[in-house]
C-alpha cells in the first residue's frame, strides 16, 4: 500500500508539473513602459584607422518599470549595455573594463575572428584589468551579440544583465531597401524571461524538475518590463535575439499575421520569407520586417514552442508570453515594400568537404565527455570544408552554438531545411530526437594552442560541461596544448 501511495503521489507531481505550472500571460500584460532602446556605442578612430569602442562592466541598480527594481550588471550602464555597430572591412578595438568584484569574460558571438581575440573562457578579465581585443570585420552584414563566457560562470553574468547587440553592416544589405533608421524603423528586441521576487528584485529561480535551470514568468525587453513601441512608419524592422539562458520562444503577433522574414543569425536571407512564426532557442537571432496600419495596436507574442518532447511543459514549452505591443501612430511615414530578392548566399558544396564529424549532445555531455579546459577536442585545418552532423538523444532540449564559423545547414532529420533554417546559422535548437548535418569551412586565423569553443547554449547545461574546444590549424599542425587555466571557482575540473 505505501509503494502503491508513494508511486501515486510521484505521478500527481508529474501530473502537476506538466499540467498545472504552465505560464500564459496573454491578455495579462499591461504594456506601460516604453520600450528602452539600448544606444548606439560611441567611438572614436584612432591614428591606425582603427574603430574604438569602449565597454565597462559594472554593477549597478536597475528599474525594469512597473516596479521591478534589482541589483544587476551591465556594460556603461546598469543592465544590458549599448548597441555596437560597425562596417565591414573596418578594424576595430573594444576596450573592456571590468570593474566587478569579480573576473568576467566577453564573447563577440556569431563574429568571425582570431581565436585569443574571441572572449571565450580562456580570455578572462581580472577585476580592475582591460582586456583590448582587435579584429578586421569580414563577414557579411548581420545581427550578433556579445555576453559573457566565463567557465562555470556564463549562465549568472547573463542573467544578471551583462549583454549587447553588435550589428555589422556592409554595402550590399545598406543598398537594400530596407528599414535600416536605428531606433526608428529599425528596432533591436532583446527578449529575456525573468523571475522576480516579492520586493522586484531579480531572483534565479530554477522550475521543479526542469532540466534547463533558470525559468522565469515574465518578461524584459532590452531591459523593460511590460513594454510598448511607438511605431512611426508603415514596416518596422525588429532585429529579435533570444537572450534568455534557456527559454525557447515561438514568436508570431497576437492577430497571427504574417511577417517577412529576411535574416537569421549570420545575415541577410536570399530571399524574404513569409511567416507567422519563428521559433527561436538561447542565442538565436532573426530580423523581421512586419506591416502595421495607422493607429492600431498588436502584440507580439510568444505562443507555446514545440520542443519535441512529451515533457516539453517541464522546460516552458506549454507557456505562453505577451512580449510587446506595437502602437502605430495615426499617420505613418511610407515604407517600400520588401525587396524580392535580399542577397546572394554562396552555398558551400557537400562534396568538398574534407571531414565528417559526429557530435552526440546528451545530458551535460558532448560526445560523452564533458569539458576539460586543458583539452583540445580536435583540429579543423584551415582553408577547408566540414561537414558536421549533430544529434540529441536525450529527452532534455539543447541547441548547439559553434564560435568563429557561420555554418549552413543541409538537413534536418532528414529533409531540405525549411526556408527559415537556409541561411547563415551559429546556433541552431537541437529538441529530443533532431538529427542535423550543417556545412561550415574554416578560413584566415590559425593557432594550434588557443581553441574556440562549441557547446550547449542552454547557459546552465553549458556550466555544467557541456562543452568542447577546437583548433584550427596549418596543413600538418595538431592540437596544441591551451594556455595554463585557473578557473578560481573551482569548474576546471569540467
């Protein structure tokens, strides 16, 4: 009879958990701050041509609006930190002051660059140091971020606030037209689920028996709770990153009406793709460009993702999110359509490449092994193709996010991509049972001893070793030996 009891009781909390801790916040949000839009980093150019821009983490107390006011972090300012913009071609330098209590790191995510400049967990920033990393831009136009990737620590300091969008532009995407007036039709949403506590402090809380760690019920855009945008003209262009640690959004508008889909993380799409929805994982990006009518109001929401797990309401994928209202203003400024055709995509041809790799994500493992700060996994060499192929089997969802590299992606389980998934990816969503093989090629930076990184970025399934390091190398190199790690939190161990 108590084993009979007890097993009841578990499948009531099961039951429970699956059924009746699901969030939905439509029609529930009041939409009474205005959106804060992060501004554009100021710099300067220095007597090498260089762009200069300059970051300074901090602490600070920050005022989410409706009266959620914390503790948090954030660059030159008290959470998040400003929009860095740059051309391609230019060279620039990003002086990173930290004045935390504590040492941090600053990945350029999505940004093709040398390894000892990529602000992975090998390139920290003691208390009171400057770190200056320089690089060329040579990459297409395209939405990126930057965050923290200190080992163990990655998933607390983004929590905490401290986290950019880095736009890159180039001649071809600016000639397009396209929404491209910053804070006026183009429009940087940075959407993160948080928790607060009774006094409107952030809390990290984690859901009973969730496998993914911090879970909030509400929402910040760029910093603002319960928010809403004035729009000015007929199209606006929402550049949207997903800068939760671990929440998947499926976003759409409350009416369901379409939207055209031009870029993913690494750029433009060749094309506009129509949509009502576009699921994004933990650092993913997309640019929307979506149709408004004078003086009407809609929603952008976050309805329930598919996870592809029958647990998927244990990790949020039962919850559903009013984001932002839309307010167009009585009268509009006119916009061209969406142009028909975007940019070319140089498609990497399969029969080139000179490696196959597997990668199993399961549990906090890759491959079965969990991260070793002092192991290079393998060498990709320079100026050749790759073809890695990237499957979960484990009921957890995870997404995969590979540094230096954009990659394309040549089928998911099976099948051609959808339109949305065939351009320029770093970070793909990995649910229950998915099976890709994507296409990358490795080109300009060697260094046999400084890896980059692949991972979950599922922050709390990263922290917890879910990682790997590569190098990239000269014809006949091996993997070299990684600069000498002391974590000082006691995760070198991973």
């Amino acid at each position: 009879m108590a084993v009979l009891l007890c097993c009841g009781g578990a499948v009531a909390v099961v039951t429970w958990a699956l059924t009746g801790n699901r969030i939905d916040t439509v029609g529930k949000v009041d939409f009474t701050n205005k959106l804060a839009i992060p501004p554009l980093a100021t710099s300067t150019v220095d007597s090498r041509g260089r762009r200069v821009f300059d970051l300074t983490a901090q602490e600070g107390i920050h005022d989410f609006g409706s009266g959620r006011v914390s503790p948090a972090w954030g660059f030159n300012g008290s959470y998040l930190g400003p929009t860095l913009r740059a051309k391609a071609g230019e060279q620039v330098v990003v002086n990173v002051k930290n004045t935390l209590g504590q040492k941090t790191t600053v990945h350029w995510h999505g940004m093709h660059l040398p390894a000892v400049m990529d602000g992975g967990p090998h390139q920290q920033v003691a208390p009171g140091a400057t770190w200056s990393p320089n690089w060329v831009i040579d990459q297409p136009a395209s939405t990126l971020w930057y965050h923290p990737h200190l080992h163990g620590e990655t998933a607390a300091h983004v929590y905490k606030g401290l986290a950019g969008m880095f736009i890159l532009d180039d001649p071809t995407a600016t000639s397009l037209a396209l929404p491209q007036a910053y804070g006026v039709d183009d429009i940087p949403l940075i959407v993160q689920d948080k928790a607060f506590g009774s006094d409107g402090e952030l809390t990290e809380r984690t859901p009973f028996l969730s496998g993914v760690g911090i879970l909030g019920d509400e929402i910040a855009v760029n910093g603002t709770h319960s928010p809403y945008l004035d729009v000015t003209t007929r199209l606006v262009r929402l550049r949207i990153l997903n800068g939760s640690n671990a929440r998947v959004f499926n976003f759409g508008f409350s009416d369901n009406r379409p939207f055209s889909l031009i870029g993913t993380d690494g750029g433009l799409l060749d094309k506009p793709a129509s949509m009502n929805r576009i699921q994004l994982a933990s650092g993913e990006r997309a640019e929307i460009v979506v149709a408004v009518t004078p003086g009407e109001r809609t929603v952008v929401r976050s309805y329930d993702p598919d996870q592809g797990s029958d647990f998927d309401a244990l990790n949020g994928g039962a919850d559903t999110f009013d984001i932002l209202e839309l307010r167009a203003a009585a009268t509009l400024s006119p916009s061209p359509d969406v142009p028909a055709a975007l940019v070319p995509i140089d498609r990497l041809n399969p029969s080139d490449a000179k490696v196959t790799r597997k990668f199993s994500l399961s549990g906090h493992s890759i491959n079965g092994k969990q991260m070793d700060m002092n192991r290079i996994d393998f060498a990709a060499q320079v100026d050749t193709t790759e073809i890695w192929e990237v499957f979960n089997n484990d009921g957890d969802p995870h997404s995969f996010h590979v540094h230096d590299v954009q990659f394309l992606i040549l089928t998911l389980n099976g099948a051609p991509p959808p339109p949305h998934l065939t351009g320029w990816k770093d970070t793909i969503f990995v649910p229950s049972d998915t099976y890709y093989r994507v296409i990358m090629r490795f080109t300009d930076y060697t260094d046999p001893n400084i890896p980059y990184m692949y991972h979950c970025h599922v922050l709390y399934h990263e922290d917890a070793g879910m990682m790997g390091q590569f190098a990239v190398v000269n014809p006949g190199q091996a993997p070299g030996t990684p600069p000498a790690y002391r974590s000082g939190t006691d995760h070198a161990g991973h």
